[in-house]
C-alpha cells in the first residue's frame, strides 16, 4: 500500500518595501536558494526512508512546479502533471503584484472568508482520485499553504458531513505547516486515507518526522 505525501512548495525570496512591508510577489516568482535546499531535503528524506513515489501532482505556479521538479528529477519519477485544482487559494490578483500584501489582505478579507465551495469540491476530488487509485506507489502532492491544510483539514473529517470550512487564520492554527514542510497520508485497513506523520525540515537534508493531531482535538 503506497504512502502518499502532501508538501507545501519551497521559500521564494521575501521582497520587502522602504517600510519594510513585505509586497505581493510575482506570480511567476521561482524558489530561493533556500527553497531549493528544501526540495533536495526532501529528495534525501524519501531516499533514506525508500519511500516509492509513482507520480507527483503539482500546482501549475512556478515555485510549486520548481519544487516539484527538483523532486522528480531527484527521484527519477516518471510521472509529472501539472494540475489547476492544487493553485493557490489566497492567490493576490496581477494588479496587486508588488503592492504591500497586508493591504491587499485586509481589502480582499482573504484571512476570515473561507474557500469557495468549487474550491473545496476540487480539494476533495483530488482525495477521491487518489483512494480510488491503485497500490502501485504513493502520490507526492505539492500545493500551497492554504490549499495544504484544507486537504489536511479534509482528511481529518473523514466521511463525516463538511458543516463549516474554516477560514486561512483558522487552518493556520489547526495546522502549522512551513514552507519545504509536509504530511504523510495513507489508506487505512477500511480504505479510507488518514493523516499519518508530518515531515519537518529544519534545514537542508536534516528532517524530522512528528507525530499528527487531529482537527477534533483542536476544538
């Protein structure tokens, strides 16, 4: 039974106004060095680990596709695909692009207003595909911060009915998750996909593996 893995993409260089705000990057804005570092990180940790991975699923942006592709061409995956459903869910329109991000948060009220239903629906699609896949090797998904932790979000309810989706605040305290930063998840004995350990890198190749907490615990 293949091990599936969830990363959020690698860090881009921060751009910084005279203020010191920091401003809306390029949507086509490609990894930093650091960022880079982190994908190798992860490289080494499947390695070390001989976690198979059978394909990668990545955001179509460019420091997700970067992150992703330095992992593929670690790995020798031989199957990529770049797919619109894992995009950014707090993604600032082009207009914005180098404009102080803080304003255009509290203009757009991106941090209390949870995702659109068709957003969610996608999310959840993506889970669908993967428990009605095979056992061949594990899916490596690489997205972004917001979309991360609703699929993880999303694991956690399980089959129970979505009462609520909570807002980016909200999915950033159920679950912390870094840049470089990922969670395992894997079909249990009913098949069903459960949330397993997260995979931490703290710097490089040096990662670490935490025990998981659910969404219930969090009140």
């Amino acid at each position: 039974m293949g091990t599936n893995l969830l990363f959020r993409h690698g860090k881009v260089r921060t751009r910084r106004d005279t203020a010191g705000r920091v401003l809306v990057p390029s949507q086509d804005e490609p990894l930093s060095e650091e960022g880079i570092k982190g994908a190798r990180g992860v490289v080494n940790h499947l390695n070390r680990h001989n976690i198979l991975v059978a394909q990668i699923i990545t955001s179509p942006t460019e420091r997700a596709s970067q992150f992703a592709g330095l992992i593929r061409l670690g790995l020798e995956v031989p199957l990529y695909v770049r797919d619109d459903r894992l995009r950014c869910l707090a993604q600032p329109p082009p207009e914005w692009e180098g404009q102080p991000k803080e304003e255009w948060e509290q203009t757009s009220g991106v941090r209390v207003k949870p995702p659109s239903q068709e957003r969610i629906d996608d999310l959840q699609d993506i889970l669908k595909e993967l428990t009605e896949g095979g056992d061949d090797g594990g899916t490596l998904l690489v997205t972004h911060g917001y979309p991360a932790r609703i699929i993880l979000f999303l694991l956690d309810q399980g089959t129970a009915p979505l009462e609520r989706i909570p807002t980016l605040d909200e999915t950033k305290a159920l679950y912390p998750l870094d840049r470089s930063e990922g969670w395992a998840f894997e079909k249990d004995s009913s098949g069903l996909l459960v949330r397993k350990e997260k995979i931490r890198l703290k710097s490089g190749s040096d990662i670490e593996n935490h025990n998981s907490h659910s969404f219930k615990e969090h009140g």
